[in-house]
C-alpha cells in the first residue's frame, strides 16, 4: 500500500491519459502523478545544466508597499525559465531516441531551449522555422548548435514539415506540452524560491496559455508550505486560462496565438494536466493591461537593470497595477521568467511605456513668429528643468492669425508631478496650449 500525503492526494486527478500524436515526445504519453520526489529528483539531475538564479530583494517594494522578490530566471543561458523543463526532458529520454535525435518546428523560447540543451547533451536536434520567422531567432538557435531549416509562410507548415521529418528519418518531434517529466522540471524554480525567501507569504507566476511553470511550481510550493499563496498573472486582452478554468477543458479557437508581443501567454492552453493542477492549486489568477504589462517593463529596466520581455514582466504588472492589494505588507516573490525581447521591439515598447508613464509628453502652441518668441518658450521649458527632445515649426498649415506659427514640442520630465508642473506654467504663459494625450 502506497502512502500518499495531503498534498499529493491534490495532484491525484492529473494521471489520466492524454491523446497525443504519435510522432510527439513519448513522455506525454502517459501522465502520472506529479509527487514533491519527482521535482525533487529533476532539481538534482539538472543542477549541473541550468544556472541556480538569484531571487533577490527588489528597490521596488518600498515604491509598491511590500517586501517584492525577483526570481531572475530570465538570466538562463537562453534567456528563459524553459530550460529546467526541457533539459530534465531531455534527459529522461532512451538513449537510443538520444543517439537518432530531436526536431521542433517553432520559434519559441521552448525551441531555443532545446536547441542548445540538445547540442550540449550532444543529441542532434533540427528546428524548422517558417520563412517568416525573425532573423535574430534563426541565428541564435544556429549558434546554440542546432541545424535550422527555413520551410513554409506560416507556423502550421513548418510543424507539418518537421512531424513528417521526425516519420521519416525516426526523430523525435518535440513540442511544448505538460507531461510529468516537463512539468517536473519547471517546478524546480518553486523549490528554489523556497529555499532562498524564508518567510514566504506568496509567489507570482506568468500564466496564460503555457501555464507549465504556475502548475509545477504550485505543487512544489503547496506541498513545502500550503499557506503559501500562489497567484498567476495573464493578459487582459487573451485571458485563456481563466477561460479555460470556467470551461473546465483547454480552450480552443484562440485568435491570439503566436503573438509578437505577448509570446507563450497568449497562446492556446495545450493540456489539461496543467489546467488540472492549476484549478486544484493556484490560489488566484488575475488579469492585467497591456498598459500595464508596459510600465512593468519599465520599472524592471529602471530599478533593476533588467531587460525583459511581456512574459517576464507580467508576473510584476498585477503589482504595477494594483490587482493584489491584499499583499500589502507581505513578502512576495515574483517569477521574472523571461527576457528575449528583440531590439526593435524593446524600442517601440520603452517609447510607449514613457508616454504611459508620463515621463515624454507631447503639446503644442501657437505663438507670434517674431524674433525673440521662440527664446521666451525655451527659457520656461529650462527652467521648468524640462528636456527637449524634439520641436517642430509649422507655419504653412497654420488656421491662426497671419505671422503666428504653430510650436509642436516633445519633452522628457521627471514623473507625472513634474508634468503637471510643466502643464500649468505652459498654461499661465500660453492659454492655448494643447497637450497631446496618450
């Protein structure tokens, strides 16, 4: 007779069988029972290959009335928390399945992961990516060793591709799912946060669609301690857990997979397994803004130095936003699980978070196109101590009085009080000043 604890008698519901593919990695074949011994097993193997990251007290919880926590795990080699999953997979697999390889057909942080676990475990591994895909991934997973076979305009073409690759030549087609042994491996980051934040009153993870790491990491946290709160955190605009929680069953027929922005969050909820834990566990599951999501980026940039992407930032954002307030006072961890965000795109998000933050604003005016003018302009925005960073002359195009130009002006302040202070004195002088809202 097996003896089982409390808090495995929770994760019970998740050994049924889940339909799977054929050609898919023979670990989602059959879950089981996901057990603290199994998590404690994939910490021990994969100790060696994954980087033990800092969970360290954060400048920001003075700002948002808490002791906050950043479990950095965005500082991986690959730049995402999943490693863990994907090296344990690796691992567990037979050596002959080691010796013939591995494919994947997605440009995810799932399929750099095993890019470079796979070319370090010295198993060959190919990723198919569509023609669409970014440059910079391509080269990446190239550099971490894997071979990269452009086919296809869209996702669905190159897993089609690489599943009759995977028949053909006998590789094993890999893609991101919730087995044991992948959900095992995320929950090691539960047990690391335990073990470097005594006194933990609760946790935050990123959710969404891709919710292995809130679900395995649940199981480690509930079983040490289950007074500890387990929150996740997804994106108002594709709130596919919480849909998929009320349904009782992944939700299918999301518009929002694959998008740039929002990346493994906004995707389909690929297994019940996760869902299962996750309904049993999780303590709460909130939603943010994109606004939000945003501002958490910056905070993370300006206070921690940190470069991360709206996967890693979201976990912060429900505390951005205020959605938590009965965490006040409390010791929080807060999963910061990813940090791939092409250049390009960390341009446009950290100009938008500016805006949103009230930092850069935008007004125009309309003054006297005499000699002496403009100088009188520039000498309130310097003493206001407001910076310039663009001023345009319109004078073509101009609805006012003849000899009048019209001033557009981009400045950088301090935070939302400067602005103000900025807005009335520009007020007093220039009645018409219009201020370009965000």
């Amino acid at each position: 007779m097996k003896i089982v604890s409390r808090n495995e008698e929770l994760l019970t519901d998740t050994r049924s069988c889940i339909p799977q593919s054929s050609s898919t990695t023979i670990m989602s074949s059959c879950n089981k029972l996901i057990r603290f011994e199994d998590i404690s097993a994939a910490a021990f193997k994969i100790q060696c290959g994954v980087q033990k990251t800092p969970c360290m007290y954060s400048r920001l919880s003075k700002q948002y009335g808490m002791d906050i926590y950043l479990k950095k795990e965005f500082l991986q080699y690959t730049g995402s928390v999943k490693e863990r999953g994907v090296l344990y997979l690796l691992t567990s697999l037979p050596q002959d399945q080691q010796r013939k390889g591995v494919i994947v057909a997605s440009d995810s942080n799932f399929s750099m992961a095993v890019a470079y676990h796979a070319s370090e475990l010295r198993i060959p591994v190919f990723v198919i990516m569509s023609t669409s895909t970014s440059p910079v991934r391509v080269k990446m997973c190239r550099e971490y060793g894997a071979m990269v076979i452009s086919y296809g305009t869209t996702a669905k073409d190159s897993q089609i591709h690489a599943r009759r690759l995977a028949q053909e030549n006998g590789y094993l087609y890999l893609e991101e799912e919730d087995s044991a042994v992948y959900l095992s491996g995320l929950g090691t980051v539960g047990l690391e946060v335990y073990e470097q934040v005594p006194k933990l009153d609760a946790v935050i993870f990123p959710a969404g669609g891709h919710c292995g790491l809130l679900a395995g990491s649940a199981a480690t946290l509930k079983y040490l301690n289950p007074h500890i709160s387990v929150i996740g955190v997804e994106s108002e605009s594709f709130p596919v857990l919480q849909h998929s929680l009320k349904a009782g069953h992944p939700a299918e027929d999301q518009a929002c997979n694959n998008h740039h922005f929002y990346g493994d969050v906004s995707g389909v909820c690929f297994g019940s397994n996760s869902l299962q834990l996750t309904g049993k566990l999780v303590d709460k599951v909130v939603a943010v803004r994109e606004e939000d999501i945003l501002i958490s980026m910056l905070r993370l940039l300006e206070y921690e130095r940190a470069t991360v992407d709206a996967e890693g930032a979201i976990g912060l954002a429900a505390l951005v936003a205020g959605k938590l307030p009965e965490l006040k006072g409390k010791r929080v961890a807060v999963v910061i699980c990813s940090g791939n965000l092409e250049l390009h795109l960390l341009q446009k998000c950290i100009a938008r978070a500016l805006t949103l933050d009230n930092t850069v604003c935008r007004f125009s005016l309309v003054i006297s196109d005499c000699p002496g003018d403009m100088s009188k302009l520039l000498e309130i925005l310097a003493r206001e101590e407001a910076r310039v960073l663009d001023i345009k002359q319109e004078r073509t195009f101009v609805t006012s009085e003849l000899f009048t130009v019209e001033v557009i002006c981009t400045v950088e302040t301090r935070d939302k009080i400067h602005t103000a202070q900025l807005r009335n004195a520009l007020l007093e002088r220039y009645p018409t000043t219009t201020w370009t809202q965000r």
